[in-house]
C-alpha cells in the first residue's frame, strides 16, 4: 500500500501522520498477512541523534514531506512544521 499521496515509502525520508500530526523519520517497514503494511516512524532523538520515540503507523496514513523539509531526526526548523 503506498503513502497518502500514492507513493512508495521511502526509508530514511520524513514523513507526517495525517491523523496525528507526527513528523518524523521512516526507519522500518512491516508486512503483514491480514493488514495494511506499518512504517516505524521515529520522531525524537537525544543528544547523539539516538532515537528516543517512535511509533508504528499504518502507511496509508503518511505523507511525505517536500524535499526542502527533509533532514536528520531532531532537524529543528522540520520538527517545528
């Protein structure tokens, strides 16, 4: 299934839940036998750039950001849309 707007999810790129808001960085896919796949979206990171939160959303769901709006989790001027 690909992202809101149609579109492979790119790992590495960053995303937006439509639903919830979230921005972050797709990190992993899951596919699974009876249900839409789940990206992990991680969308905090400490200090060393080590993940702190993330969350598994459905890819549906996701948007991918434009290109002047993508960085490295933690990015304050893309965390801040």
């Amino acid at each position: 299934m690909p992202d809101k707007n149609g579109q492979q999810v790119i790992l590495g790129d960053r995303y937006r839940d439509a639903v919830t808001g979230i921005v972050g960085v797709a990190t992993a896919r899951a596919e699974y036998l009876n249900d839409n796949p789940s990206i992990c979206v991680e969308f905090s990171v400490d200090d060393n750039g080590r993940p702190i939160d993330s969350r598994w959303i459905s890819e549906g769901r996701l948007e991918r950001l434009p290109d002047d709006q993508q960085g490295a989790p933690g990015n304050d001027e893309a965390d801040k849309l």
